[in-house]
C-alpha cells in the first residue's frame, strides 16, 4: 500500500502514466537518510514530498524538459 505522502502527490499529476513501484521490504537507501546530515547540522529539508511535487510538475508544465 503506497504512503500517504506518496498518494497524495501522484493526486498532484492526474495525467500522469501509471508507474509501477515495487513492493516494499527494502529500505530506503542510506543516501536519502539525512538523518546525519540534521544531526551534524542541523538541516532541515526545505521542501516536503507534495509541494515538491507540485512545483516540479509546474515547471515541466511551464515549457521545462527534465
């Protein structure tokens, strides 16, 4: 079952061909942890899933290509 976040966001690009996703068992890879990162730094991600989403889907909109 896909995540919340996840679900939300493909609402965000209705268009969109379907994509096949794996079933999970796997974590994530270690280099999409930024757990580190906040604790050496103290980072905090500037965007979450849904509203990346959505200005990436607007910029290829706009005219952009990936």
């Amino acid at each position: 079952m896909p995540s919340t976040a996840l679900s939300s966001s493909v609402r965000a690009v209705p268009a969109a061909p379907p994509v096949a996703l794996q079933e999970g068992g796997d974590p994530a890879p270690s280099w999409l942890d930024t757990a580190r990162l906040r604790a050496d730094t103290g980072f905090t991600p500037a965007w979450d899933l849904d509203p990346a989403v959505a200005d990436y889907v607007a910029w290829l909109r706009s005219g952009h290509h990936r």
